[in-house]
C-alpha cells in the first residue's frame, strides 16, 4: 500500500499521539496540529526522516484553518486522510454547568471539527478520493448524568459525520465515525473539565459518578495504541465503515441502548401510528 499523508488534530497527547505514531510506525507522512512550539519540536522528534511534522493551530481559531490547510499542502503535497481528533471532556450537573462551558465545549468538539472538514472536503471532492476520520465516542450513542455537554457534542458529530459520508460517496470520499469506549487516555483525568458542585439535591446522583471516574482513569480497559493501529489500517480498506465502535464497553452498552431502544419503540408503536392523516 502507497504511503498515505495523514493529518491529525491534537497530536500532543491521548488518541492523537497513538495514531500519529501507528501510522509513522506504519510507513506513513503525519502532519500534527500542537498548541505551541515546544509540543512542535517534540512531536517532530518522532521521525529524523520528516515524516512527522507539526503545524501550531487551535481547532477554534476557525479564521486560521483555511490558511494552514492551504499552506500544508502547498508545502508537502495532499493529504489523503483527516482525523478529526482534537476534543475534551466536559463534566457536570447541566443545572450546575455555565452556558459559557458548554460554548466552549461545542466550539472545540463540534464546530472545530466542522472547520477542518470544510477545509478539507473542496479538496477530496476535486481530487474525488480522501478519508475523513471523526473520533466521537460511545458518548454519541449513549448517555449517564453529569457529561450531557460532552455526550450533546458527540451526538452531534455522529450525526453530522453520517449527512457528510451520504454527500461526499459520489466523489470517491470515505467518512467514518470512530466512537471509542474506555481507553487509558486522560480524558477523565487532567484534560477533562469539571463544572464546581453546588446543589447538594444532586449529591447521590453524580458524586458515585465522578467518584468512579476518578478512580478508573488510567486503568481503563481499552489501549490507545491498539485502537490508534486499527485506525489507521482504516486508512488501508478498501470499503472502511461508516461507524465503528472500539472497545468491549463500548460494544456492549450501545447495543444494550439500540435493544433498550427498539422495546421502547414497539410498546408505543401504535401511539406512533395514530398521528397519520
């Protein structure tokens, strides 16, 4: 298989890092998105032969994606594969939470992703081949009290991954939303965003919660380096999926959320019925 041209947002830690690394190891060119030029030099330390290269861009400076996208071509040729990885987690009550954090929490999990597909789609369409990769996560599937920032962000790019794969099939251009479980990445840890508690009413429905989250990070089930691997043999298929779930967790609680579903939508079928003209 040709060597591909990735580019990768959030390449300094977590997924973004595992895949950056999966497809150097795999023979592949990587163009990396850091915050700063410290985490450039570092990222570029990866490979001598320049096969890691970093470009300073925050995914909400949405003004500057064209311009960057633009340049990396120009510079090092077309890239052949987005992933959409950049992202945080935001947790709270939604009563408790600012509105402010969950601007903030969309204008980094959704309208940045939305900013680099625009950037890129002129691009695949024209050239008619190309890969869009959105990591989402099993919070786009499924949901439990105290991330409703975070799971609404997700059910939004699920969503918005699956309109994009319908419009871009007739040009040669592959979508595909990777929803990960459980992995030993610090999402829950340092890089998650913790509303303040402030309503002792929700005290036995979210302190369990947090509690438990806490206590799990870093010793979660899934491997990043695992999921970064079968990520970018994505890169590599011929047919890749529109959705795919990474993680037992993850395959376990959604379809126990599809069958939860469909009850639901039998017992009330007929209530369903009874609004046709």
């Amino acid at each position: 298989m040709p060597s591909k041209r990735f580019f990768i947002t959030g390449v300094s830690s977590g997924f973004g890092h595992a895949i950056a690394i999966a497809a150097i190891a795999a023979g592949h060119r990587v163009v990396g998105t850091v915050r700063d030029a410290a985490a450039r030099a570092a990222f570029e330390s990866l490979a001598a032969d320049g096969r890691a290269a970093a470009v300073l861009l925050d995914v909400t400076d949405f003004d500057a994606i064209e311009a960057v996208v633009a340049s990396v071509e120009a510079d090092g040729g077309p890239v052949d594969v987005l992933v959409n990885n950049a992202g945080y987690g935001h947790e709270g009550i939604l009563e408790e939470s600012p509105l402010d954090e969950m601007r903030r929490q969309f204008d980094v999990n959704v309208f940045g992703v939305v900013a680099m597909m625009k950037a890129f789609v002129p691009r695949f369409r024209e050239r008619r081949r190309g890969h869009i990769v959105n990591i989402t996560s099993m919070g786009g599937f499924v949901t439990m009290p105290g991330i409703a920032y975070y799971c609404g962000s997700k059910f939004a790019v699920e969503g918005m991954t699956d309109v994009v794969r319908q419009e871009l099939s007739a040009f040669g251009v592959a979508v595909t939303a990777i929803a990960p479980g459980s992995f030993r990445t610090d999402w829950a840890g340092r890089s998650m965003v913790r509303s303040p508690r402030s309503i002792a009413a929700y005290d036995d429905i979210i302190d369990p919660v947090r509690a438990a989250r806490l206590a799990k990070s870093g010793h979660q089930l899934g491997d990043p380096a695992k999921a970064a691997r079968v990520i970018v043999a994505l890169a590599e298929h011929p047919s890749p999926p529109a959705h795919l779930l990474l993680g037992s967790d993850a395959l376990s609680l959604v379809r126990a959320k599809l069958d939860a579903l469909r009850t639901g939508i039998d017992a009330w079928e007929e209530v369903t019925r009874s609004t046709d003209g």
